[in-house]
C-alpha cells in the first residue's frame, strides 16, 4: 500500500461512508407490499442498493426498466424513501469515530455521491455530517463514472486530485477516481452483487473491511 499521505479523503455515500441499506430495504419492501407482496430478505436488497431506485424496482417486481409501471413503481419507491430516509441509516463503525476526529483536526474530506440532493441533504443532517464539499447526482451535467465530480470536490476542498483518496463500493466509483487522477480504494463491506468481484476492479488498494480502512486512514492523522 502507497504510504504517501492523502491531503483529502473523499466518500461515496451509500453503502461506503452510510449505511443506508436498511431504509432503501424497507421502502424497496414498502413498494412490495403495496403490491401484495411479501417483503423480500434483506441481504438480497442490501446487495443491490448501490444499483439504485431502478435496480431496486427491477428486484421488488420484476418489471422491464422502459414500461410505465416501472417508472411509476419507482416514484412510489423514492417517495417512501423520502418519508423514512434517516431512520436506521448510520456511518459505518468504525468510521464514524474516525470521521469525528478527521473533521475536528480540520482536515479536509468531501462525498462524491449518485444520491440525488433531495435524499442526500436530509440524511447527512440527520447524522450531523458537515463534509468540506458535497456533490450529488443532480450538480453537475455528469455523474460517476465521470472524473468532473470528483474534480469539482477536490477544488473545492483546495486540493489537486492527485492528493486525494477516493473510497467507493462500486465499480463507477473506481472508474471515476482513476479518471480523476486520485488513489483509488475499492473496500468489499459495502453493496455488492453476488455476480461481482470487487477485487477486479482497478483500485490502488483494496480494503475488506471497514475496520482495515480506518486502521490505513489512521496512519495519515497530521
């Protein structure tokens, strides 16, 4: 592993920084219900919550992405995660305690993240994180894999990009790092479908668990 210290760590959102599959899970199985459908376990959801709303209709009723129902089915979906977008979300320990003490040192870090604004503003005040920088799906014309993104929050946070880590679950998020320049870390906790190896994707470095990231992240406290 590159020993040379990030100026800036950067997040994606769901199923990296946030735990958020138990609330996209429940809503998925909201969804269901409105269909008199039984709920659906929730590791088969948990894994394809990084997917997104349309993968997430797709699992709940097996529609085809173009028809009318699935576009309906997916306002009803993200309408009920907008009720309940923060109640049993939280940062992944233990970085939650190490983001803690990153921000109170005053170092900078940012969320690069496909999570509309009108999802992502709600929950990270709920959970009381102040991110240097927050970029979301609807802030620019492009998004993950896209490097713009993570340009724009490295700017902003007043550093180059290849002074950057970026964190991610998903192969985009490793695409978009490497396209911007910055280390690129692949960490196999988050939301991961049955048919992918994390491990192929072109990180710089590859994290298990949560707990193996905070012990490297620790390292670089200034």
């Amino acid at each position: 592993m590159s020993k040379q210290a990030p100026q800036a760590i950067l997040f994606d959102l769901d199923g990296t920084l946030v735990d958020t599959a138990p609330d996209l899970a429940n809503a998925t199985n909201v969804l269901r219900s409105h269909h008199g459908l039984a709920p659906l376990p929730f590791e088969e959801i948990r894994r394809e919550v990084s997917n997104g709303g349309n993968a997430l209709v797709t699992l709940a009723l097996g529609l085809d992405i173009n028809s009318s129902e699935h576009i309906q089915a997916r306002e009803f979906l993200l309408d009920a995660y907008e009720q309940a977008v923060a109640v049993h979300s939280r940062v992944f320990s233990p970085l939650d305690v190490w983001l803690n003490e990153w921000h109170r040192n005053g170092q900078p870090w940012g969320i690069v993240t496909n999570k509309p604004r009108r999802y992502t503003l709600p929950l990270l005040e709920t959970l009381n994180l102040q991110p240097g920088a927050l970029l979301c799906a609807d802030d620019l014309s492009v998004k993950k894999p896209a490097p713009e993104p993570l340009w724009e929050a490295a700017k902003r946070l007043k550093v180059k990009p290849e002074q950057c880590w970026y964190v991610g679950d998903h192969v985009r998020d490793i695409e978009a790092a490497v396209a911007a320049g910055m280390t690129a870390i692949a960490v196999g906790y988050g939301y991961i479908s049955k048919e992918d190896n994390y491990r192929d994707w072109p990180a710089d470095i590859w994290f298990e668990e949560c707990e193996a990231l905070v012990d490297a992240l620790n390292e670089f406290k200034r």
